[in-house]
C-alpha cells in the first residue's frame, strides 16, 4: 500500500519544488529520405517528421495529466541533416531547415534538432553546406536547433571548423542581431557529442540510433535542494547520499514516463538523460544546491569541487532507477537559464574562466553565455578550442554555446525570453589575441590514454 | 489500476459527500481515506480502485477537477503508479 507520506513528498516534490519530466524527445531518422532533388528530399524529411511525431505531444499531454506529473517539452531530433541531405544537388541546405521548422509546427513540438554535422575529423561536401548554412538556417526559423559536433577523444580535434565556427556564430548573431542575437541560442558546438542526448540545443539522433526511439531528460534541481535544506552542515558523505536517494526518486518518475510513452508511441524507448536541468525560475537552480553546500556565492572557491560532487552522486542516484542511461547525464549550469546563475554573474563572484574550470566536472560545458558583440569570431574559436581540449583529454561531453550580442557591453542585459532566460552580458576578461593560434588549421591529434597525469 | 485522490482546501460542510458521490457515479471503490482539519483547512488523501469504472481517467478528473472549484478546494486526481515507482523498488 502506498503511504500517505510517500503521497505528500512527491506532491510536495512536484507543487513545491518544482519537480517535472523536462522533455520527451522523439529521434527519428532521416536516412530513408535521401534525395538528389532538393524538393523532394525536403517533402521527404516533412512527411516522415509529421508522420512518426503524430501523436507525440498528445501522448506527452496525456501522460502528464494522467500522473500528475509536469512534461515542460515535447521534441524531436532528427538524423544530422549534412549526412541525410549529403546527396542533394544544391548549394544551401536552409530549405531543409524551414521544412524541419514546418513540420515542428505541424506537429506542436517547441524545438527540433539536428541540423547537425559530426566533423570532428574532415568535412564532406554536405557537412561544409550545412555549417555554411546555419546562420541563415537559423534565422529564418524559429524552432530548428543547430550543432556542430568538431572534437572527440578519439580523433581529435578539427582546428579548421573550430575557425569556422567562431564566424559562424558572429554571423549568425547579426542575422539575429533583432532579437539579441537569438540565434546564437539555438547553436551548440561540442565535443564528444553523445548521439541519444535528448535535450536542445544539442539534439541530434545519432547515426546508430534506430529508426525512431523515444528518450527522456529529467530535471529536479529544485527537489535536490530542499533535500539538502534538511541536512544543515552534515558532512560529505551525507550530501552525497542524499543527492543520490533524491536523484533516484526523481529518475524513477522519467523512467515510468518514457515507459508510458515507449508503449503508447509503439515507438522503442531509447535513454534516460539523468539531468538536472534548471529553469530561470526561483527554487529551481544548479547555482543554488551549489550555495546549499556552503558556498556563498556560486563561483567562489570550493564550487568546482561542490559541483564534481553533485554531478557524481547525481548519476550514482540515477542510474539505478533506470534500465537504460545516456544522454548527457549530470548537472547543466548554462547562465541565462539559472536564477542563481545570473544572480552570481551579475554579483561578479562568477566569471567565464570559473565556468570553463566547472565545465571539467559538470555535464556539458560553457552554456547560454552572452558576451560583448564585438567579441572577435578568433576569440571565440579560442574559447570553443579550450572547451573541445578539456572534453578530448577527459573522455566527457563539453560544448560551447556562446551568444556575442551585437551593440551590447558589459553592464547591459540581455533578455532571450521563456525558459532561455535572461542574463547579464557576461565580460571576457582576456583581451589578448588567439587569431595566429586560430588561424593555423589543421587537426589536433588524438590524445595518449594512458600516462594520464 | 488504482487512483490518488488529494483533496486541499478551506472547511466546509459536504466536501467528503461530493468527492464521493462522484466516484460511486462512476464505479470507482473507495479503498483507504485520510482526512484531517488543520487550521481550518481540509486535507484529504482518499485511494480509490478505478479497475471497474467506465470513465476515462481523464475524464474523472476534469469532474473532480470542476466540482471542486465549485466549492472552492482543490482537487487533483492522479495514477497512482508515480507513487509507486518513485518510493519502492
């Protein structure tokens, strides 16, 4: 019998603390829509979109009221794009992104991703349209999510599309300059790119993924940290085993989630992303469970370690709460999406290079942080080359997802509106040039794995 | 399938009768009741079985959900598999 306690706490988990499923996420792969006729491929890619994801918000709407339980978002991540549309004849690969952007809509999902290339070690013809094509891919759209993934640990890192896509991301931010730079929002460039990461801007369903599958990303930071209200200057191991007794909880409620889903989508159930994902909302933080520990403001000493512990216990909770696990799995501390975020940016006791130092233990990497428009491309592929070596030398996912807003300076703020949140712009303090280090080319080799001091 | 009903609100006179009412109108069993008054305001946590009932889930709980505001409490209706999984192993 269930307990009247047990009942309260998860009420309570979800009413008060913010408890919710942040996103089922359909992949579906594009594969099959192969086309030298550009028209064709792109009705191709509508038709096999709108026809697998029919009923995918529907389900995730039923679900939701049926448990009682929140589901923020309902997506849908396709193959990337430059190897589906790779046999196309054609120069510019942006009316695939409008047929993406068509048939998100048509089928009431708020983000689709996959316009995508996996170049971490040479480009193909289709791999060079599509980064060509991202700024103006991702301007004349509105719910397409573009990611580029240029480094892995086990081949490298490509230093050309490093280059590029510092240009890359200052075109795309005055394609969007009308909207702060909004554009920028919807590009992440990784490193050792997980192919089932279910949350956006990242998503993309990777090449050895099934035809369709269906994935769930958790979230819960706001659960995490009333549990640790409770526990006012226990030591370590207590912190850690109770992040982990509540990251199991909540794992367990995305598990019966994409169970449900699998089973009435017919569709295969893929991973669960054991995320704590946060929301710009007050009582929903990574910055905060961080000053829980005793920190008192995120960024000063102490919250590297704060937050190697949180993404640890995070996924020792989860895992066993769910038969399959993957995706980015851990805590995100993307900036503009994080009250206590953008509460210690704007303090001044968070800077870019703190964040570049916790991106070595936390999920993914540097997220959702807007600099000075002026910001040279160089500078850019620079902060994109250290994010890509730090996730090449410790086998982990990092990503670099930076908005330089034109007209903006260190002072302003930047409002990108929802659940992308807010935030200061965030100064970059080292204005000496990368541009000779950047413009050299080429491929940084493959690091030893062994001897790893 | 079994279903948890929460029942929040201020006191009143009937709250327990029209819950109940509506779930006899629809098959559904009454299987444990929980109900206490703090400070003047009604908690209730009522576990019903729904197996026999012929009303979607969703359905009954739009019902309880517009009865409820009539008289001023919340009503929430839920699965009770969420409770389940997330408390037992």
């Amino acid at each position: 019998m269930i307990s009247i306690d047990d009942i309260i706490e998860t009420n309570e988990m979800i009413t008060e603390n913010k408890l919710d499923v942040r996103t089922i996420t359909m992949g579906i792969s594009l594969r099959d829509c192969a086309h030298p006729n550009m028209e064709q491929f792109c009705r191709n890619v509508y038709d096999k979109i709108t026809k697998s994801a029919e009923f995918l918000v529907k389900t995730g709407e039923d679900i939701e009221a049926e448990y009682g339980i929140p589901i923020i978002h309902k997506r849908v991540s396709v193959t990337p794009i430059a190897i589906a549309a790779d046999a196309c004849k054609t120069d510019t690969y942006v009316p695939v992104a409008e047929a993406m952007d068509r048939a998100a809509k048509e089928i009431g999902v708020n983000f689709i991703g996959g316009f995508s290339a996996l170049v971490e070690k040479g480009f193909t013809n289709g791999d060079r349209i599509l980064i060509n094509s991202i700024p103006q891919a991702l301007a004349m759209t509105d719910v397409v999510c573009s990611s580029v993934n240029l480094g892995s640990t086990k081949t490298g890192i490509n230093m050309d599309c490093v280059r590029e896509m510092g240009e890359v991301i200052k075109r795309t931010a005055e394609l969007t300059r009308d909207n702060d730079a909004l554009g920028c929002a919807k590009l992440v460039v990784f490193c050792n790119a997980p192919g089932d990461n279910p949350f956006m801007a990242g998503a993309f369903h990777g090449v050895s993924e099934a035809d369709k599958v269906v994935s769930v990303g958790v979230s819960g930071p706001g659960v995490v940290k009333h549990a640790l209200e409770a526990k006012k200057g226990a030591d370590f191991t207590e912190v850690a085993e109770t992040i982990k007794k509540t990251a199991f909880k909540i794992t367990r409620v995305g598990q019966l989630v994409a169970r449900e889903a699998s089973k009435r989508l017919g569709v295969p159930f893929g991973i669960i992303d054991l995320s704590l994902a946060p929301t710009p909302a007050v009582g929903d933080s990574v910055a905060r469970i961080i000053e829980e520990m005793g920190i008192e403001s995120c960024g000063a000493p102490g919250t590297t370690a704060a937050l190697a512990l949180l993404n640890d216990a995070v996924k020792k909770g989860g895992l066993m709460a769910s038969s399959h696990v993957g995706g980015l799995s851990g805590a995100f501390i993307p900036v503009s999406e994080d009250e206590g975020m953008i509460n210690a940016i704007k303090t001044g006791s968070l800077s870019l290079e703190k964040l570049e130092a916790m991106t070595c233990v936390c999920s993914v990497g540097l997220d959702m942080i807007a600099i000075e428009g002026d910001t040279s491309a160089a500078t850019i592929s620079g902060i994109i080359a250290d994010e890509a070596a730090i996730g090449m030398i410790n086998n982990k996912t990092t990503a670099v997802r930076v908005i330089p807003v034109p007209g903006k300076k260190v002072g302003d703020m930047v409002e990108f509106g929802g659940l992308l949140g807010y935030c200061p712009i965030v100064p970059v303090r080292n204005q000496y040039s990368s541009a000779a280090f950047i413009a050299r080319g080429g491929r940084i080799p493959a690091p030893i794995r062994s001897l790893t001091n | 399938m079994k279903l948890v009903v929460t029942v929040v609100g201020k006191d009143r006179v009937g709250i327990i009768a029209m819950v109940s009412q509506i779930l006899a109108e629809n098959n559904v069993n009454i299987l444990s009741i929980n109900q206490n008054i703090l400070d003047g305001y009604f908690n209730m946590i009522l576990i019903a079985e729904i197996s026999s009932s012929k009303i979607k889930l969703v359905d009954l709980q739009k019902k309880l959900r517009e009865s409820g505001q009539e008289i001023n409490v919340d009503i929430k209706a839920q699965h009770a598999d969420i409770f389940n999984v997330m408390h037992n192993i």
